[in-house]
C-alpha cells in the first residue's frame, strides 16, 4: 500500500477560538513572527489562520488532517491524548498563559455551587469535556465525591463563548449561567449589575493553571521541524511582547477579532496579575488526575511530561 505523501516544510494550520487565552496566537498572527522565525530556520512559512469554537470541532479538526496545530482546552487536550496514544500519539506543544476563568451567574440567588438548581442552565464552549466543563465536574467532586462528580452536567449547554456572554448580559433568557473566559466573563461583570462570579477556576485547581494550550500530532512535529521550531520561537516572542507590552497587545486583540471590546477592560484584564502570559504549562497534572480517577480517560500519565513535546521552551513546566 503506497503511503500518503508527506506536506512539505513551511505549511502550518494553526486553529484558535475566541478569547484573550489565544491573544499570543492573534500577535504571532499579527506580527508574522512564524514567517519571521521561519525564515531564519531557512523556511518560508506559509501559515494558516482558523477560528473554530469547542474542543471537540478543534479535536475533530486535527485528527482529519485539516489543521496542524490545536488551540483548545486541558480538558479536550488530554481527552485526545489519552484516544491517541500508541496512534497519532497528539501532544501539548506549549501553553497559552494562566487564566482565571469564572462561572459567572446572573442569578441573585445562586451565590455557590450548592445553589444551583434544575431551572439554571449554563453556557460551556462543549458540555462534559470542554476545559470548563472538566473544572466544573471538578468542583462538583470537590464538594459531592467523585461518585458525584457529573451530577451538574445535565444543566450545561454548549454555546460559544460570545453568544454567551451577550445572553447573559442581556439577562431575560434560560441561562443563567456561563463559564467563560477573558474577556467575555469581565464584560458580563461590567455590563450586568446581577452578573457575580460563583467559581474561580483557580480556586479549583489550586492556583495559578495553564488550561489553555496547544497540541499536534507526532507526526506533524517529525516531520516538520524547523516549522515546528520557527512556530514554538514564535510563541515565546508573542509571550514576551504580550508581557511588556499591554497596549500594543490590546491594539491586536482588538484589530485582529475585529472585537468591540472596551480597550480600558482589556487592560485592566492584563493588569491581572492571576494572568500570565506565558508558553510552559503550569499546574496541569491534577486535571489529569482527576479525569483518571472518574474513568473520564484510560490512561494516567506519570507526569505532565507523558502528555507535552519535550521542549527546551517548556523544560520548566508544570
């Protein structure tokens, strides 16, 4: 059986969602810094740029071949990992930064976990196995057993995070609820005077936490390399510019989502200083644990190691 050519060096399909935690994939994007570092591996890079919503559409997006490099959650991440293992064998290239996302309910009645009821109905990028998803089934553990651990799964529905946030600052529909990320959850908080946050996902994970990353296949990396080594610089370039420089940063969240995000909202985000940005992962091994532990993956790795590229960019991870 004849094998599938290989693509050839300097081709790179990068998909990102929505949100600040793919701000350092927007400046790269901005800035060509792949094109940049591509060129001084001796490869003119020919980069790619999509928008999909959800682990499970950026997953699905991978293992067909039509992207070569997933931006999605932890959750999505070691879901994939964990089918792929022994096969395509996908793994974490580098994270996004640290972001604290929020459940954030406009429901002056729900004030904890413990006061959610049938009625509320919350938003997730995907039900059961977004990022959000999995921090949410790990709060429910945290407070009910593990045995426990999906009983709110039933009142969460998958919803982009946009469409979200615009319901719940709106108010007046079934959600009452979004477990979101920057800047959507800060807006709902600005925007809706019963908009409160119910869970920090830090407070979850036990601090600071890289939940968003992003992955490739085995394949793609051995074959690839100096793309795949222009991509990484390029990351860490975005990281340091994003650090030191908020306002430029904000210019290119804004320019490239064509978002209307309030710039000084955008700011005050970066001023976080639970945000970091940031490309080696920090504190995603007890995720990994925990989907273990509930059956929600086979496999438990002996180390965040077992699920990233080893990288002498994310030598210091987590």
């Amino acid at each position: 059986m004849a094998m599938p050519m290989a693509r050839a060096e300097g081709q790179i399909r990068i998909a990102g969602q929505h949100g600040i935690t793919f701000l350092l994939l927007n400046i790269a994007q901005e800035q060509k810094l792949i094109e940049k570092h591509g060129k001084q591996q001796g490869v003119d890079v020919k980069v790619e740029w999509i928008t999909l919503s959800g682990g499970p559409a950026i997953n699905d997006a991978l293992l067909s071949g039509n992207i070569d490099i997933a931006g999605a959650g932890l959750g999505p991440l070691l879901t994939i990992w964990d089918r792929t293992k022994g096969r395509q064998n996908v793994r974490g290239v580098a994270s996004l930064g640290n972001f604290p996302y929020y459940l954030v309910s406009n429901n002056p009645k729900v004030k904890t976990l413990a006061d959610l009821t049938d009625k509320d109905r919350i938003a997730l990028p995907a039900v059961s196995v977004s990022v959000q998803a999995r921090i949410l089934q790990m709060a429910v553990a945290k407070q009910w057993g593990d045995k426990e651990f999906a009983r709110l799964d039933k009142i969460t529905q998958t919803l982009p995070h946009p469409d979200a946030a615009a319901a719940i600052i709106a108010g007046g529909t079934e959600l009452s609820g979004h477990f979101g990320n920057s800047p959507f959850q800060e807006q709902e908080l600005a925007q809706n005077p019963n908009a409160h946050i119910i869970l920090n996902s830090y407070d979850v994970q036990g601090g600071p936490s890289s939940s968003t990353l992003l992955y490739a296949t085995e394949k793609y990396r051995k074959d690839n390399p100096k793309t795949y080594r222009a991509f990484i610089a390029a990351l860490a370039e975005a990281a340091q510019y994003a650090s030191s420089n908020p306002q430029g940063a904000a210019d290119i969240y804004i320019k490239v989502n064509k978002s209307k995000v309030d710039r000084n909202l955008l700011l005050k985000i970066f001023a976080n200083p639970q945000v970091q940005f940031k490309i080696a992962p920090q504190n995603t091994y007890g995720l990994a644990q925990f989907l273990h532990r509930v059956s929600a993956i086979r496999n438990l790795p002996d180390s965040w190691r077992d699920y990233f590229f080893d990288d002498p960019a994310i030598t210091q991870g987590g």
